[in-house]
C-alpha cells in the first residue's frame, strides 16, 4: 500500500488499483482527498500492469461532499474540475464503489467514474439547493444524462437523497452489491476489463437528454409542480435553468452555462443565508460551560405527561426514534383520543407512502398509554405536556418528584412559563429542564431547551443529545418569559393588533409577511394556533388584546372553530370576514384612532423591527447564547424564510443604522416602545453587526 497523501492510499489487487480516502469523519473532499485523488488516478493510469482502478472509502461513507472548513477561505490546489477531468478522461476503467451517502461533490465524483456499484443501504443525492447552491462540478450536465431529465429535476431542486434501488433503477448505479464492497468492486472492474467493454464516459451520453430535447413542456410543467415548495428562492430556477442547458446545449458549453448560474448563486444573498444557517445550526450545538464531552443521561424509555395535540405529538418523536415511550393521561377517553389521534398521523404518513402498514404497528407498539401516573418510575425522560397554566405544572412535577426515579430529568414543554418556578415544586431542581416543542410536534424541528437557574450540565446535555436524536434542531435559551422565540412574537403580535386599528385589514398585515416570505402571518397563523391559547395566556397574565378578546368571546377560535380572524371552508379555506373589519372599525373608532392607509414597507417595518430590537435585548441579558441561535429558532420555529438567514442576519443585511435610525421614527411617532435597545444602538453607532458578517 502506497500513502499518496495522508488521507488517500494506493493499494493494488491483482491488476485492479485501489485508491481508498481515508478522510473521517464523512470523507470530505479537502485539499488532501483532492490531491490524493488525482495523484492517485495520474499514479494507476502510468502503471502499465493495472488494468483498472477502483475508488473506495474508509469508515462509514463514501464521500459526502465538499470540506464545509473551505467554505469562504482561499481556493487550495488541485481544483475539483481538474480532478473530476483526471477521473473522466482516465484510459483505464475507472469504478466507484459506494457505500454509506454519496453527496453533492461526492456524486460528482462517482459520476465521473465510468462505473459504479453500491451496497443496498447506499444512498445518493444533490443537497446544493439547500445552501442556495446548484451542483457546480458539471453534475446538472451529468445527472440528467444518466437518469434522464424528470428525475434530474427532481433530485437536484428537492435535494433529497434516493436509495441505492432507485438509483439502479434509472441508472445512476450499475450493481447493488453484498458482502465486502472492495472486493465486489474489484471483482466489477476485473469483468469490465474481461469483456473489454468501452470506456462510458457520462458526459457522451446523449440519449436519456435527447429525449426532453425540444420539450419546454417538461421544464414549464416541473415548474408549476414545485412553484408553492420553492417560493421565494432562488437556487431551484437556476437549477432548472441549468439542467435545460444540458438539453440544449452540448457538454462543454452545458457545462460553461453550469458555471454562470453556479457563480451567480454563490454571490447572491440568499445563497449567503442558507449558509449562514447551515453553520448556524452546527453552533447551536456548542454550549460555552456545557463541554462536547458531558455525559448525557442514556434515554431507554421515555415518558409524556399528556395526551393532547402536544403530548401526543411529542411522543412519535420518541416512537420514530426507536425509543419506548410511555403517555399519561387522567382520563381513560382522553388518552383514547389522543392515541387515536396519533395512529391517524401514521396512517396518513403511510398513505402517502412515506410508512409501510408493519412502520405504523411497529412505532404504535413503542407508544403505552395508561391513566396510571405511577407509570413513570422507570423513565429515563419525563416530559410534562399538560395545559400552560402554572398551578397545574407545579401540581404535575410536585408528583414527579416523588415517583420519578433519582436520575431522570424532568422537563416541562411550556412555551412561556418559568421553568425555575416550575423546578421549584421538587426537591431536584437541578434536574428539570424546559423542552419546549413546536406544534404540530412531529414535524416541526425545532426545540427550544430551556436552562433553569439551577439545571445541571448532565440535564442540559441530555437534552440537547435527545433533540438531536430524535431529529430536532436544539437550541438552548434561558428563562424569561416567553423564552427567546415567543418573547420576540409578541413584540410583533403587539404591532399586528396596532397595524389593524391604524386601518391596515388582518389579510393586508398578512400578505405583507406572506411576501416577505413566511408561510402565513400573524394572524393566519393565531387562528391556526387557536386564538384561545393566547387568550388563556393573557388572562393569566392579566393582559387584554381588544379585538382577539372580543373575537374569542364571540366563541371564534380559529380553524378548529371555523372562525376567527377569517372565516373558513369547509377545507380550511380562509377568507377575510366583513364581521371582523366591522368589529375592527368599531375598536377603532372607540379609541379614537383616525385610520389611514398603510404601506407594505411600513406594514414588514413595524412587524419586524420591534422583532429584532427584541432579539438585541434577549442577546444582551445572555437569554440566548449568540444572534445565530435566535436566527435558527425562528428560522426551524416560526417560519421566518431561511433564504433570509433569520431577523438578526437580516437585520445585519439592512444595516444596524438604517434600522435604529428607523425605529428613531418610530419611537417619535408611537412612543417609547420604539425605544432602541442598548445593544442596538450600540453596534449601529459602532458601524458592527450582530452575527459579525
């Protein structure tokens, strides 16, 4: 065996080279893997006693992608283009041998292959998208020539990974191997080079595009099928832009069109977002005084106190996880329905076919439901699930606390409670913790982890490994009310209610979010939530909201209700209610408010202004730990368009400045709640960001 570089050796196996990259943890293509890679291939192809050359990989993957540590740094040699030539025009059959995920610069590199075998677990996909990238090394040509252009499309615009039977299938892979995969690829290459079969290059490969050529139908219709999912971004038109050129235009010009539109996306800033976040969520995971070594607490079983929409929710988190997880509920029919509920969830996950009929039995056989509440002593993780009121959470963990076993962490799912209030109903606060989970649970990813004053660094550690494990995006925040993501909604849920007493209308207010490039806004998504939700949380803070209030009053909650701010179809349809604007106008002019009209400007000012002075606020009390972590929250929490990299990188992006200066406006027009925060005022005077871009 020959070292090429320290991440990449030469072995030979008979008259078969074999070029391995060693390069943990996920074989990255560095600098090292780079070279190795066309040292290696330059190596093998001089040697006239080897026939062909197999590329494979140590450790769990083959390649998955670029080295993310190069990102934004110098270009270092060799170029991915010349090692992909290096491969591509190779005289010797050149075959990759897959296992674990070939991704972006992974794939490209397989595809430059001549051939390809893969285990059965192997997976294979184009992520650029979700970095606001295209795949830039020649993979909008290639793909589609190998698989053809509807499945191109789909896989580079979606970025989302296809097994290694799909992949055979359209052939992007030539064999599904078993046993050792080094050897069955060199067994592969050793029957190409018997049967003297021709070098295939995929770039010379015509007939799978030749098929789309002269069809606009196929792009326009592709178009139209993902105009709602891609909304906003930039990055899936100048994928399709670039797979069209591979239908039109020969390999070596494709490949220049590739290029522009690769280069257009890198420099443009909803590319600089994605990627924000995508470093953002890796930073998330750090905690300063929490070490990555503190041993989190093994979680076998869990617990849910709780069997509503949240309870339920959280636990087919814990389901889909592989973990037995055990929901109590005070009444027997209470805890029917919520399970009901929850085989309902699989059963329609499962008719879409994303679960088989035996993936719903087996994650129901992981879920216990009892009305016992001694049921949680053997849990590792109990989460309270339970109505946001404080009595009734005191009352559950004072009951915890002598049931649960010594070492379990207690964690309570409330999204505005004090959590050291609530650790303060046992004699073990240093094991409670708060988790508080997004609705609809099951799908939304984000979890806000809530350190209590007195939280212990195993407790905090547990959780954030739970969130991880069972596919969340943790976030770890500090108590105060509301915590970080709905302490900053209310903020803007004070100006919605302000903006419509001024003379905006609740589908004008929304529209203006909508744009901005949120799923719905404020108050869509108050009648999504329940309208009576916050009403309950205002009456126990002894708050009032003069139109909601009057709204709940009327009994409309919502969609559940089949009205609140808007009236609904029978589908969940909206549409804006004359009732609504009359009971508006009617606040209006009780309060003595002369209505104007109100731009859309001046409509996303208002609402996401106060926001991100907010945001400076929460950052200054050390309530989150960085400006990125309040991004990632509302980015996986809120719906806040990642192509915007979260309300303090967007504020970075105006300029810190232009926005105090602005809220200056405001606070002479509307008062000190414009007030700048400290922060704010400090960094915009200094010419500084939040996030330090």
């Amino acid at each position: 065996m020959t070292a090429i570089t320290e991440v990449v050796d030469l072995d030979r196996r008979g008259c078969i080279a074999v070029l391995t990259v060693n390069n943990p943890p996920v074989n990255a293509l560095g600098a090292g893997v780079r070279k190795g890679l066309r040292d290696g291939i330059a190596a093998a192809a001089g040697d006239a006693s080897v026939s062909a050359i197999v590329i494979a990989c140590a450790g769990r993957t083959f390649i998955a992608g670029a080295d993310i540590t190069e990102f934004g740094k110098p270009p270092k040699e060799p170029g991915f283009h010349e090692v992909l030539d290096g491969i591509e025009s190779c005289a010797k059959p050149v075959i990759a041998a897959v296992h674990g995920t070939a991704l972006g610069g992974g794939l490209e590199t397989a595809m430059a292959c001549h051939d390809r075998v893969g285990v059965k677990a192997a997976r294979f996909g184009r992520p650029e998208v979700k970095l606001g990238l295209l795949p830039g090394a020649g993979g909008t040509q290639r793909l589609p020539r190998v698989v053809g252009v509807e499945k191109a499309l789909q896989m580079i615009v979606s970025g989302e990974m296809i097994g290694a039977d799909d992949a055979l299938a359209h052939g992007l892979i030539d064999a599904i191997v078993a046993g050792d995969l080094t050897a069955a690829a060199v067994t592969f290459a050793e029957r190409v080079v018997d049967e003297k079969r021709p070098l295939r290059k995929i770039r010379d490969i015509e007939d799978k595009i030749a098929a789309a050529r002269g069809k606009p139908e196929i792009f326009a219709a592709f178009r139209k099928s993902v105009a709602r999912q891609t909304r906003g971004f930039k990055a899936p038109e100048h994928c399709i832009r670039a797979i069209e050129a591979s239908v039109n235009l020969p390999f070596p010009q494709g490949l220049q069109r590739e290029r522009e539109l690769s280069a257009e996306l890198m420099a443009s800033p909803e590319s600089k977002a994605q990627r924000y976040i995508f470093f953002a969520e890796r930073e998330a995971a750090k905690i300063p005084d929490v070490p990555a070594d503190t041993p989190a607490k093994e979680i076998r079983k869990a617990a849910v106190i709780g069997a509503g929409t949240m309870g339920g929710g959280i636990a087919m988190n814990f389901a889909n996880a592989g973990i037995p997880v055990t929901v109590i509920e005070v009444a027997k029919e209470a805890l029917d329905r919520g399970l009901g509920v929850v085989r309902k969830n699989y059963e329609n996950t499962a008719a879409k076919g994303r679960l088989t009929a035996q993936d719903v039995e087996t994650r129901m056989g992981l879920i216990t439901g009892t009305t016992d509440f001694a049921a949680v002593a053997d849990a590792d993780l109990i989460i309270e699930a339970v109505f946001e009121e404080m009595p009734i959470k005191k009352e559950v963990f004072a009951r915890l606390d002598t049931l649960a076993k010594p070492d379990a962490v207690l964690a309570t799912n409330t999204s505005t409670l004090d959590v050291n209030e609530i650790a303060s109903a046992t004699r073990r606060p240093e094991s409670v913790i708060g988790t508080h989970f997004f609705s609809p649970a099951n799908v939304m990813r984000l979890l806000e982890n809530v350190r209590g004053a007195k939280s212990s660094k195993t407790a905090i550690a547990t959780a954030m490994a739970v969130g991880r494990k069972i596919g969340k995006v943790p976030v770890l925040v500090g108590v105060c009310h509301g915590f970080v993501g709905n302490r900053m909604l209310h903020q803007r849920g004070r100006e919605a209610e302000k903006l419509i007493l001024e003379g905006a209308l609740p589908h004008q207010v929304d529209k203006a979010l909508y744009d901005f490039g949120f799923p719905m806004g404020p108050f869509a998504m108050g009648d999504l939530a329940g309208l009576d939700v916050s009403w309950r949380i205002r009456k126990g803070r002894g708050e009032k909201s003069a139109v909601a209030d009057r709204l709940c009053e009327m009994g409309r909650f919502g969609q559940k209700t089949g009205a609140g701010f808007y009236t609904y179809s029978a589908d969940r349809t909206p549409s804006p209610d004359p009732e609504v604007e009359k009971i508006i106008l009617e606040v209006s002019g009780r309060m003595g408010i002369k209505r104007r009209a109100i731009s859309v400007d001046e409509i996303v000012q208002r609402l996401l202004y106060p926001m991100v002075n907010e945001g400076a606020k929460i950052l200054e009390e050390k309530i989150a730990i960085r400006a990125s972590d309040i991004d990632v929250i509302w980015v996986y929490g809120y719906g806040w368009p990642v192509y915007r990299g979260g309300p303090m990188f967007w504020a970075d992006s105006i300029g810190l400045k232009v926005l105090r200066d602005r809220m200056l406006d405001f606070q002479r027009e509307h008062g000190d709640q414009w007030k700048p925060a400290p922060l704010l005022d400090r960094l915009a005077d200094q010419g500084k960001t939040f996030t330090g871009q």
